[in-house]
C-alpha cells in the first residue's frame, strides 16, 4: 500500500480485504462439509457450489425415498 493513499481509501481497502477473507472462510466451510473432499485438491468456488447442489440433490432424494418407503 502506498502511504501517501488518503484514509478513507485505506479503510475501504482494508473492509474489502476482510469481505473476501469472510467470503474464503466461507467456501473452505462449505468445502469442509462436503463428502470426499481431498486436501490434495483445493475445489475452485465454482466446483465447490457444483458440488453442494449434487450432494443437496443427493440428499434430497435420500429423504424422497425415505418418504416413499413410509408411505408404502
């Protein structure tokens, strides 16, 4: 950073700073909380939300059978 920046641009900077370390944090949860994950092979932002719609979809049609099963 170049000192000479007025503060407001600093402040800015840092807010966005810690908006995309929050946004990260986040992606590394989800991440976290998907089956097989690899810690050899970090998923890319738009892999790791592809991968969460499968496992919600995954999950879904667990929850579906178990409804049917019930009901028959």
């Amino acid at each position: 950073e170049c000192p000479f920046e007025p503060a407001f641009i600093q402040k800015r900077n840092e807010r966005e700073r810690q908006r995309v370390k929050c946004v990260n944090q986040g992606y590394a949860k989800l991440r976290d909380h998907l089956p097989g994950h690899s810690a050899d092979k970090r998923l890319s932002k738009v892999e790791t939300l592809r991968a969460a719609i499968r496992y919600i979809k995954y999950l879904q049609r667990l929850v579906d059978m178990e409804e049917d099963g019930r009901e028959g």
